[in-house]
C-alpha cells in the first residue's frame, strides 16, 4: 500500500474499533493508540515467522484484524467469539494467551532464546507499555535479555498512562527520556550519510558504533536501558507511519537487544477516548456518537467498597488505602480525592503492593489493600512472608472475584479460595450484599488481623434483614426459604418441610442461589440457604448443628472445586454420616470469555444447575 493508503487504512481500522468496541464493550483507547505502530510492525515484519508478543495484550485489535479476524471481528468477546486478549487457539499469528501485566519481555526473550537452539530464522518483538514497565518482572527480563546479548527488539510503547495515570520515577524518567531527540537526531544523520559511503560503509561501522556510544553518555545520561544492556532508539513518534517503519527496518538489522521508544496517545482518533483515557481503558457498550455510556440506577459492590471505605477513613485516621494503577477499577477515586495525602498508587507492582501494606502496618496504619482477585496471583508469596507471618494487621479487598465475564480466560477470579484458605492466621470474608461488605469492613477495622474480603463484579442485591446479622468469627448468614414466598406455599411447609435442602454458598453467588431456591419453592422441592461470610476462620461445630436438620447439603461455590471450601465441609460432612451432598463450582479447567451467565452456564453454577442439583437432593 501507498503512504495515503496506509493512512485511510488507520481510519477504517480506528472506525471498525470504535463501532464494535461501541457494541460489545472492550479496551478502546489502548488499542486506538497503536494503530499506526501495528501497521509498521506488519510491514516491516514478517509474522508468524517474526512473533509479536503483546504485553497484557489488551492493545492486540488492530493485530486481530490484520491477521485474518476482521470477519469475526464483530463477535468480539462474546461467547465462542473473539478474544479481547491475544489466544492462541484463534490464530498463529498470536503465540501467547496474555492478559496480565509484565508479562512480555520474558516471555518474547524465552521464545528468541529457544528458536537460537533449535536453529530457527524470524525475529522476536515484544511491545510493552510504559504503565507494564513499573511491574518488577519486566527489569526482571531486561536485565537477563541485556546479559545474554541476543537481537530481542522491545517496542516501548509510552503513553503516560496504564489504566489510570502513571505514577512514580519510572513515569518521570521516561518523560524526560521523550523530551530527549538531540542523540537520535544525529544518529540517523550519520548511519545514512555512512550508508552513502563505498565500500567503507561496513569497516566504518566499528568506529562510528564507538562513537554513538560516546554520545550516548553525553546526551542520554543515566538512559537505563543502555546501562541494561541495550542499544536505545526513540523518541519516536507513535503515530507516524512512514516514520516508525524506516526506524524499524533499520533496527530489524541489529543483532543486538535494542529497545525502541515510542511515544504514542492513548485513544488516538477519538475524541471522548482522548479526553478521558481512564474512562475508555476498558468499558462496557457506549454510544459511539458522543462516548456516553448508560447510567443505572442500582449500586454495584465496587461502588458500595468506594463509600464504605470513604466513610469510615472519616472516623478513622489510620486508615491508608493501597491500589496497584487500579484507582478507578476498585472504586478508590473517591478517597483518593478525598484523602490524597493516605492514599497510595503503586503501579503495576502487586507484589509491592501487598509487601508494602505489611509495613504500613507495621507503622500502626490500617492499610486498605485494593486488587483485582486474578492480580492477587501475583503476590501468594507476600500474603504469606510478609501478611500472614507478620500478624500484619492489613485488609485486601478482592474485587472481582468470581465469574468475570467478557476479559475471559485470564482474568476469571476463581482461584483465590484454593489459594488464600491453606495460610495459617488469613482470615478469609465472602460478602453478600452492600450492607454485609459494610458490617465486614468494620469488623476487619477492628477486629480482624489479616483480612481478604471477596467479592464479585456484581450490582448488590436487595437487602433482606438477615443481612445485617452481626458478624461473628467463623459463622455465616442463615436465610430461611421464608423469604422468597411463593403463592401456594404455606409457612409450615416451607420451615418443617422432611426433605429441606441446605444451600451452602459463597456471597458472590447469592444472586444465582436465591433464584434457585425461588424455583425450587415453586416445584414443591425446600431449600434454606447459608451464607459463608467467614471461609476461613470456620466455625465447624456451628455448622454441623445447621446442617444435621436438613435432608440433604449442596454446596455452591464461585471458586474452583480443587482446594475450595465446598469440597473442605462436604469432607466435613461425610465424616460425620451426612453423604446426601453436591458440590459445584469451577471444574479443574479455564474458562472463556462470555456474559457472566455464560460464564456460569460453562461451570455448572447458573440457576437451572443450582436447581437441578437441589431436585437431585431432594429425591
């Protein structure tokens, strides 16, 4: 293609984004600020024989579509469509599932490293943004890439922002890095003026290499990636086509690990994507005309953590609140706002994050520690040296714990029970409603120790009276089949039924349960249900009385099965002769993308299940 059509290319790409995005929800602004650069990327290389390995992959559309999707673009992250992350059971153009932060370098720098052994050809190119280079994990890499001196290309992609705007001296540094062109202005000034020469062009190399290096140090002071290792390219800009594919035909050349800066604006071409980047980082169906995206009137459990812990910072001064470049997502603007001066921004560094509560609380704070369920991943090895060890009296509020439709395979909160419940001295909270997350918050203020409190990316439920029980250590919510009357059902029936089921189940689930259990009372079939508030200490005597009055015990939990609570008290529960249970939660397997009822449909765990398995008992 010519320059004018590469660039009415751009256009149809950014409108294509823009008009599915608009539809099914996504990430918008990421990927309209890599149009330009993933075109020059495609041209310059040639993939799948050159990989491209995404970090997070959430700027991977334009890819999508220059790699044969475009015809299944418009299925994008719906059920048995396409993924919002690059997949490698789509194409062989994407050679990693990615969805988390950091991830690349490593990655891209194995890839190069086990293609040199077998004698394999191609490039491999590794395109992070600045918001992924605070994450540990990435110097991590560089300095390796820089230690076994291989021709590894990492395309920095700085758009001072990840999700919410960059914090920190990695932000500053590489700010100041863009406002220095002074060495690469003379440095192509010199390799096409040596290009010219006969001959000498090639013996000439050795010495002017020598000299850019001199240079380096005298115009590019204390640049990192030189001292890791790097040959350092940049800045360029992101969104000149011609620009950007000239730079990387010639680093294409290199054979030496070289980092290429590129500047680039995040929602480029988009207007309401360019004014608030944060807002379209990833967003559910808006309206493509203006951006605007419909409000509802009911609270979700994010937005109920934002007042509950805003509130109570009021009362509290020792209040600290931690989030790891996730203000927004976790519903911490509000304080940030309020409290600037206790409220602290990491960046992608989770691990820090978590490490970083264990001294705050030390120091007599009470830190408030806000992550996404599938980040916390990334920190199991803090909560136990540096938590749970410690005695640190911490709280993490798990947000998006669950079923997480839409972001797919690795972004499901499932694994945080299995991984969590196994520490000595963590105590684990499942909340249901606004006003249970309300009455948990305040007792892991005051008396809990170590706390992680869970719960799902979800509106809150109708509250109900039970939900304002008191908390007690190691006791759930009990709520009797009472409280969803059904026309032809008398009191009696529904409190002294003989073949009464127990739904056990985790807060994040309740909506599913409650709908049921409603069912359920219209077949004739009981069913009372028991909220496990506490996962974790666990109250097995208390239980066990509960439990002994029913005919029969399932267990409804949405977390994995392997290592879970449900699979812990039906083991319980057999001990003691009770043998008429069912178990449901994730099976031993990823799950994909979709809506949440999807999402559930896949695992067993939406309400035609939790119903069929409540008939099951009852027989």
């Amino acid at each position: 293609m010519s320059q004018k059509e590469l660039k009415q290319l751009a256009q149809e790409i950014r409108k294509t984004i823009i008009d599915v995005v608009g539809k099914n929800g996504g990430h918008l602004a990421s990927n309209l600020g890599v149009v330009e650069l993933t075109i020059a990327l495609h041209r310059v290389f040639e993939s799948p024989k050159d990989a491209f390995i995404w970090d997070v992959s959430h700027q991977c559309y334009t890819h999508k579509l220059l790699t044969g999707r475009y015809k299944d673009f418009s299925t994008l992250r719906k059920k048995d469509g396409l993924s919002g992350f690059t997949n490698t059971t789509e194409s062989v153009h994407d050679f990693f599932i990615h969805g988390h932060s950091s991830t690349s370098i490593s990655s891209a720098l194995g890839l190069l490293t086990a293609r040199e052994l077998n004698g394999e050809a191609g490039k491999v190119v590794a395109v992070i943004g600045d918001g992924a280079l605070t994450g540990g994990m990435a110097y991590e890499a560089l300095s390796h890439a820089g230690q076994l001196n291989k021709n590894l290309i990492v395309i920095l992609n700085d758009n001072q922002m990840s999700i919410d705007h960059n914090t920190g001296s990695v932000s500053r540094y590489l700010s100041r890095l863009t406002m220095t062109g002074r060495y690469q202005s003379f440095r192509y000034k010199v390799d096409k003026a040596i290009d010219k020469i006969p001959y000498l062009g090639r013996g000439l190399e050795k010495i002017i290499f020598r000299l850019k290096r001199a240079l380096k140090g005298l115009l590019l002071t204390n640049n990192l990636f030189v001292d890791l290792g790097f040959e350092y390219v940049g800045p360029l800009d992101g969104h000149n086509e011609a620009a950007l594919e000239k730079v990387l035909r010639r680093v294409k050349k290199l054979h030496r690990p070289v980092v290429v800066h590129v500047v680039t604006k995040k929602g480029k071409g988009y207007s309401p994507a360019e004014d608030k980047p944060e807002l379209f980082h990833g967003i559910g169906p808006f309206q493509t005309s203006d951006g605007t995206v419909e409000k509802f009137d009911t609270v979700s459990f994010t937005e109920a953590f934002s007042n509950i812990i805003s509130e109570e910072a009021e009362k509290n001064q020792d209040i600290v609140a931690i989030t790891a470049a996730m203000a927004k997502g976790t519903g911490l603007t509000n304080f940030s706002h309020k409290f600037p001066e206790r409220f602290f921004d990491v960046g992608i560094a989770e691990e820090h994050a978590v490490t970083f509560a264990g001294g705050l609380a030390k120091g007599g704070k009470i830190p408030v520690c806000c992550i996404y369920s599938t980040f916390i991943q990334r920190s199991v090895d803090q909560m136990i040296h540096d938590i749970a060890l410690q005695k640190s009296h911490a709280i993490f509020m798990l947000d998006r714990a669950g079923a997480v439709p839409d972001d797919g395979v690795t972004h499901q909160g499932v694994f945080d029970i299995a991984l969590f419940r196994s520490i000595p001295d963590l105590e684990l909270m499942s909340v249901t409603s606004a006003k249970d997350m309300e009455l948990c918050f305040k007792w892991a203020v005051y008396n809990g120790t170590s706390v992680i409190i869970r719960y799902p990316k979800l509106t809150c439920p109708t509250e109900i009276p039970q939900f304002e029980t008191p908390v007690e250590l190691g006791r759930g919510i009990l709520v009797p089949c009472t409280e969803f009357v059904v026309d032809g059902v008398t009191e009696d029936q529904l409190e002294n039924h003989p073949k009464k089921i127990l739904v056990v189940a985790t807060g994040g689930i309740y909506s599913e349960v409650q709908k049921a259990v409603r069912n359920a009372l219209m077949e004739n079939e009981y069913a009372d249900i028991y909220l496990l508030r506490f996962i974790k200490p666990f109250d097995e005597t208390y239980f066990l009385e509960i439990a002994k009055k029913y005919y029969g015990v399932v267990f409804v939990e949405d977390g994995v099965i392997t290592g879970g609570i449900g699979e812990y008290l039906n083991g319980i529960l057999a001990e003691h002769n009770i043998r008429n249970t069912k178990v449901l939660g994730f099976e031993d397997r990823f799950y994909n993308h979709g809506t949440r009822n999807d999402v559930l449909e896949m695992a067993g765990l939406d309400v035609n299940h939790i119903k069929k398995a409540i008939t099951q008992c009852s027989k």
